[in-house]
C-alpha cells in the first residue's frame, strides 16, 4: 500500500473553505435560536444550549464529511478500488447509500423519534461489518485518519439527535 500523500496548501485552502460554508450554514440557526430567547424575555435553558450545540456539530461532521471526500478525489489518489477499501471512504458511501434508503421510505412510512437512532446503528454496524469483510486497507497517514474521525464522529452525532 503506498504512503498517503503529504498535507499541501490546497488541503489547507479546501479544510478553510468547507469549514466557513460549514459556519455559514450554522449562522441563521444560531440567529433564530436568539431571537427566540429574546421574544421569551428569558434566559436560554441548558437544554437549550446542548440541543443547539449538537444541530451545530452535526452540521460541522457533515460538511467535513464533504469536504473528506473532496480532498481524496484530488490526484494523487489511490486507485478506486483500493479507495473504496478504505474506512474513511466506505463510511461515507454506506452514509449515502443509507441516506437515499430513508429518503425513499420516509416517502411511504412518517419518521418516528428514534428513526436517527435506527440509521446510526444501521451505519455504525455496516460500516464495521464491511471493513472486517472487505479487509480494509487504511493508508497509513493524516488523510485516513481524518475519514474515521469524521465517521464516528458523525455516527455518534446522528444516534444522539433525539435522546436530547
């Protein structure tokens, strides 16, 4: 398996400018969150804050999650069919496969509370049930690390949505 390529400025300039698309996704909810504590006359609960915070890291693991997948299509990559190996890249294939599968049923059957809960298991169990069937080959440096990171992260994010 060759060695990752190393970190450039180009993946610094897509990391900086996903992550402010990221931000600027985030900003109108953030707004909305204080005008409806200021229409309250209250003080926002901690309740509150957490449910904000995590719709706002779950927005940031998506738009890294893009942002993965941009940065390992740029060349010199791998060759897809050692790409697709890689836990990084199959996690995010399976989260889209998965993501069309609930669109498509959500269109016959309404989501329930625990739906989130359900796809992050979905995602988590076949996301380790096809490295281990597949052998996964992790290219050793920064590049894979951040797919995983950015996987349970993302996993751990979605499964948490309705338990706060």
């Amino acid at each position: 398996m060759p060695h990752c390529r190393p970190f450039k400025l180009v993946d610094a300039m897509i990391l900086v400018a996903v992550a402010a698309l990221g931000m600027t996704s985030m900003h109108p909810g953030w707004n909305q969150f204080q005008m409806f504590w200021a229409g309250m006359k209250r003080a926002p609960t901690w309740q509150a804050y957490v449910g904000m915070s995590h719709t706002s890291l779950t927005i940031a693991f998506l738009t890294l999650a893009v942002d993965y997948v941009w940065l390992r299509l740029i060349p010199p990559r791998l060759p897809r069919s050692d790409l697709i190996r890689q836990p990084g890249m199959l996690f995010l294939i399976l989260l889209i496969g998965l993501a069309f599968l609930f669109m498509a049923l959500s269109a016959f059957v309404p989501p329930v509370a625990w739906t989130n809960m359900i796809i992050a298991l979905a995602l988590g169990l076949s996301w380790g049930a096809a490295c281990r069937r597949y052998r996964s080959r992790a290219e050793p440096g920064w590049i894979e690390g951040l797919g995983r990171s950015f996987g349970v992260g993302l996993v751990v994010s979605i499964a948490a949505t309705y338990p706060l």
